[in-house]
C-alpha cells in the first residue's frame, strides 16, 4: 500500500526502529496513563463557576488538539493536555484567591499562548532550550522520573502524608491500595518477561480485577460535544487587560515554558530523541505545537496545556514516532463520548504504570559525574527538588542557580551561557516574588 509506505517514511519507522503495532500501543499506553485528567482537571475548573460538562469537553478537545499536532506536525511521541498545577493556580490562585472571574483568566491563558507563539517564532524559547547545561539534562531527566514515581506512589496510597514525617508508609490492606500492588507487581512480572505491551496489558488487567472485585466503580454520565458551548468563545481578553493581567500572565508563561522544557528533556532522553550534537530535531515544530494547544485550550474554555510527563509511559511501551501522540489524540477525541468508560480505570490501575516508568528513567543517572561538585550538586539538586517540590520548573530553578553560582564561585564565568546567567537571574526573582 504505497500511502501506508508513505507515511511510514514521513514518521519515519525505520530510522526509529519502529512499527505500527509498537506505536499504537505506544499510544494507548500514554493515553491510560494520563485518562485521568479527563476527570481531575474539570473537577478542579468546576470550582471556579465553570460548568463541569463544559469544562469536560474543552479538555478532550484540547488534549486531543494538542496531542494530534504534536504527532502529525512536529512527529515526536509527546502527548498534551490541560497541565496539573496549572490549572489549581488558575483556580485557587487567580480566580478563588483574586477574585478574577473565570472569563478574563481565561484571557490570560490566551495572552500566555499566543506570548510562547512569539517567543517560539523569533527563537527564544529554542536559545533557552539551548542554553540548559548539557550535564543536567541527565538530572532533569531522573528527577522528572522520581517526580513520576511519586505520583505513582501517592495516587496508590502506598505513600501518604504523615504531619510528624511529611510521608510515610499507606495502609497496604486498603482496597485500592492493595489493588495498586497488585499492578505494579503484574507490571514488573510482564516486564521481566520483556513483553512490549506491559504496561498497556497491566492497566487494563488491573482496571478489569477492580471492576470484577468492586474496588473500581463505573458511573456513567453522558458528555457532548454541544456541552462545549457554555466556556468555547468565552474567554474576555479586555477584562484580563483591564484587571492588571501581567503577574498572571507571567506566571503562566514562566511555569509552562520551563514545565515543558523539562518535559521535553526528560522524554527527549528517554526516547533516544536527541541527535550526536544533543539537539533535538524540529524543536521548533514542538514548541510551536505546545504554543498553538495552549491557544487552543483557552478558546475552548480550559487552562494552560502542557506537554505531559506521563508520555514516558508510551514512550517506555515503545514509542518514538508521531503516531503515538497521534493515536493518544484520537483517543482523547473517542473519550468525549465515552467518558463514562475512561472513568472506570482507577488510579490503583495508572498509579502502578507511573511507579514503573519512574524506574526506567533512572537509567540516566549514569551519565552524570559524581565526583564532580560543580556537576553533581546541581544535579542533586535539580533531581531532588522537582518531585520534593512538584515542579519541575522549581528543579530547574535551584540546578540553574547552582550551576551558576559554584561557576562563579570558582572563577569560570567565562564556561557560562550569558543566557544561564539571564535566566538564573529570572529563576531568582521568582523565588523572591512569585514563589509561594
């Protein structure tokens, strides 16, 4: 079939050592581990006014907007989607906590966007992708593994908030809990058996046990696509002019570019992405792909849309082409109807595949001197600070500040980007304004 030939060459197999079933898998895979937000983040948006059958619709649509471009347009195997943290800032901060209605945060959210268009158009963000010290790339990538396992852990309830230890040790007999162990468990077996589809065969497995032994609840409730019309168009753009939009903006901005960038990095190392120079082809297709969703999202009626950390997971199933971000697209479109269905998979089934993928991406650590105070510690940092903090721009705020700092410290400003001394300048003053 010369048009199946076609697109193979387009999202090129054969330089990536893939096919269809792989990145299908792939797809699925990515998609089972981040379904949740179909449900996490309306339920977040809704307590701002927002109607929740709305809030629903925009973001399937803009996930799948987002994940289909990125596969289609800029063929990396990245999934998007309304980010987590953002959208509680939006929420609690902007709207709960300012008093801004729901309609000019969502201007914010569009002035964001079309800003990482700007940036992204005349270079910016690729110079400040450039600029990240080669030697914690390897960090980025580890602590953006630890902050996935810690996810994982936390929606298991094999770790919970402790008031005397910060955390410690959830009740392993407690349903879900016990549910969650018994996903990792079957998910690690399938691994050790080196079967491709592990993770996928793992959720799903564990989703039908839940089910069957009533841990998992299914509760249907119907979402159209007509249901978008309460938040699409809705967002007020001269409010958000009028209110002072430039702390929000800035914070919106600042947060999404530098999420992504360590998004970016970490499933960029573990996919093999970067070429022999450690660039990573078409980045501006990627960039552009990440600014055009968040454009998208806030016309529809959701917040910031990010690249997410959960494409590890297919990534670890396998993927590198677009086809993954493809199918992990088609399926956001599919989960506008059949909600209900996303829905039954509990976090005990997720969680599991989270903790797995956390795992693998350790294998970066090796690239990392140790022995190099000037290295090491802002990598220790960078990889420590991201799941501690969860943020993965908080981890790249203290590894660029270190860097710089033990740099000059030492005397070698010269070895330093004039663009790291710019941005440590920024990070600093975000811990001194805009930092909680």
């Amino acid at each position: 079939m010369p048009f199946v030939r076609r697109l193979e060459l387009y999202f090129e197999f054969k330089a990536l050592g893939t096919n269809w079933r792989t990145e299908i898998l792939a797809g699925f895979t990515t998609f089972m581990t981040m379904a949740y937000i179909v449900f996490v983040n309306p339920a977040i948006l809704h307590e701002t006014g927002m109607p929740l059958a709305a809030v629903t619709a925009a973001t399937c649509i803009s996930a799948a907007a987002g994940s289909l471009l990125m596969g289609a347009f800029a063929r990396y195997p990245i999934a998007l989607a309304p980010g987590m943290g953002l959208n509680a800032y939006f929420t609690y901060v902007v709207v709960k906590g300012m008093g801004i209605p729901w309609q000019a945060a969502l201007g914010a959210v569009f002035i964001s966007g079309v800003m990482f268009l700007f940036l992204t158009l005349i270079g910016a963000r690729q110079l400040i992708l450039a600029a990240i010290p080669q030697q914690l790339y390897a960090a980025v990538a580890a602590g953006v593994g630890l902050f996935i396992a810690l996810i994982g852990f936390r929606n298991s309830g094999i770790i919970v908030p402790s008031p005397t230890t910060t955390v410690t040790l959830g009740n392993l007999r407690e349903p879900g809990t016990a549910l969650a162990v018994f996903g990792l468990l079957l998910i690690a077996a399938l691994l050790a058996w080196r079967v491709r589809a592990a993770m996928l065969i793992g959720i799903l497995a564990t989703t039908v046990f839940g089910l069957v032994t009533g841990v998992a609840h299914w509760a249907p409730q119907a979402y159209r696509l007509s249901d978008l019309s309460a938040t699409a168009g809705k967002l007020d753009i001269a409010a958000t002019l009028r209110l002072g939009f430039l702390e929000i903006v800035f914070v919106f901005l600042f947060i999404d570019l530098f999420d992504n960038i360590g998004t970016l990095v970490a499933v960029g190392k573990r996919a093999g992405l970067f070429d022999e120079a450690r660039r990573i082809p078409r980045v501006n297709r990627i960039l552009l792909s990440d600014a055009v969703a968040t454009i998208v999202g806030s016309l529809t009626g959701t917040s910031t849309v990010v690249s997410y950390i959960e494409s590890a997971a297919g990534v670890a199933a396998g993927g590198r082409s677009g086809v993954t971000a493809i199918t992990t697209g088609l399926l956001f479109v599919a989960a506008l109807f059949i909600a209900p269905v996303v829905g039954a998979i509990p976090n005990a089934a997720t969680a599991p595949a989270l903790i797995v993928v956390g795992s693998l991406m350790m294998a970066v650590l090796t690239e990392i001197d140790w022995h190099d105070p000037e290295v090491a510690i802002p990598a220790f940092l960078t990889m420590l600070t991201i799941p501690l903090t969860f943020s993965i721009a908080n981890g790249l705020a203290f590894g660029f500040t270190a860097f710089t700092l033990l740099k000059l410290l030492r005397g070698k400003f010269r070895e330093v980007n004039w663009l790291v001394y710019l941005l440590t300048a920024l990070f600093l003053a975000r811990f001194v304004y805009v930092a909680p």
